[in-house]
C-alpha cells in the first residue's frame, strides 16, 4: 500500500514537470498546456533603402533599444497572447539585413498586432550594455541609443522616453508551424527630421519629436519564414 502511493506520488510529480516544460504563460500568467507550440524568432530590419553618406546633415552610425516586453494579440478575442520579458537589448542592423531580437515559444493562433515595450532599465534592474545604465538615477538610464555625426561633428543621441510599440500584422499572420519568424520594420530616415527639416540631436528641446519619431519608424510586422525581409504570400 505505501509502495502504491509512493508510486502515485512520483508520477505526479513527473506529470507536473513535463507539465510545466511543454506549457505557455497565457493571459493574467495562467499555465496552459497547448496542443502545439511555435518556436517564433523575432527579426528586425530597416526598410529605408537609403545608405547615409559625408555629405548628409546626419548621419547614423549606430543605433540600438532595450525592449523589456513583447507581446501578441490575438484574432479571436483581442487579448494580448503571451509574453516575452526581457530585456533584450538589440543592436539594429542599418543596412537592410536581418537582426534577431529573440525567439521562445508562443502557441499557435491567428495574430493581428505586435506590441513592443521600449522601456528605459528599471532601478536595480541589470542590463548586458552599460550603455543604456550609466547610474541608478532616474536620468542615466535610457530606452534607445543612436550614435553618428551632426554637421560632420560626432554625437549620442541616448532617449529616456519609453515607448509601447503597437504594430497591425499583415492578414497572412498565422501563427501555425513548428518554426515561425516574424519580421519587423522600421525606417530610420525619419529620425531627425521635421517635415523637411533637420532636428538637430544635441538640442533638449528637439528630444520630444525625435521619440516621437522613433516610435512611429517602426510601422509593420509579417510572417517572413524564410528571413528574406519580405511578408510571405502564405
């Protein structure tokens, strides 16, 4: 009789643990047991097809966010899908090329959004970059960072804005495979400008427009499997 409920006991616990491997954290963090998990990358790539040269007002050498959460909304009821936490800090790539900013589990659906927090290190939080932490006060700690020069005279531009990216998927955005990537866009011409004007990054009070500018740079997301930077037809 022990020995049958020492038995019991152990396959409970086998359960629960492969439970816990094979489970999602779905909405309010519940755990759930999907039927099939998707093991989705997330890419991110300018779109811009321009290349900054000498001669250009600016010119962006580098540019990198710390992103502490992502998340998906769903087709069929609204509500958000999973969640990745950071942080992740990317590096973004300026030339066109693919740039992964991490990949994880999500159960398989139909997704309409994207939704991306670029969010300034929380106190006491660690980071890999030292950059976007340079102290524990509320003013040395930074969400996007953008290095170049400025009339031919080099600069950091570094944004203590946070920012809740919310991009519309394409229709083909179903979330139904083994190994899924999804690609985000962003245009970096638009950065320091005002209309036809150029901001200049050094100013505080040109810092309002230029996040502004940065949130709205990031426009579309799509289903990219094959990591060609262009939406898949299905």
């Amino acid at each position: 009789m022990k020995t049958n409920r020492i038995f019991k006991t152990v396959l409970a616990a086998v359960i629960f643990t492969g439970a816990l491997i094979l489970s999602g954290c779905d909405i309010g963090g519940e755990i759930i047991i999907p039927s099939g998990a998707t093991e989705l990358s997330v890419n991110v790539k300018a779109d811009d097809n321009a290349s900054d040269t000498p001669l250009d007002v600016v010119v962006i050498t580098e540019a990198k966010a710390l992103i502490t959460d992502i998340q998906y909304e769903r087709e069929r009821d609204g509500l958000n899908q999973l969640h990745h936490t950071g942080p992740y800090v990317i590096n973004l790539a300026l030339d066109g090329s693919l740039k992964e900013l991490m990949s994880g589990y999500v159960v398989r659906d139909i997704y309409t959004k994207a939704k991306f927090q670029v969010h300034k290190a929380e106190d006491g939080q660690s980071i890999s970059d030292p950059e976007f932490k340079e102290g524990s006060e509320e003013n040395k700690r930074y969400s996007f960072i953008i290095k170049g020069t400025y009339n031919g005279a080099a600069f950091v531009y570094k944004s203590k804005k946070s920012m809740d990216i919310v991009i519309n998927m394409n229709s083909s955005s179903n979330i139904n495979l083994k190994n899924q990537n999804l690609t985000l866009v962003f245009n970096k011409t638009g950065w320091f400008k005002n209309g036809s004007n150029v901001l200049n990054p050094n100013l505080p009070q040109n810092a309002d427009m230029i996040d502004n500018n940065i949130k709205a740079s990031f426009k579309k997301a799509f289903v990219d499997n094959n990591k060609d930077g262009q939406p898949d037809s299905n």
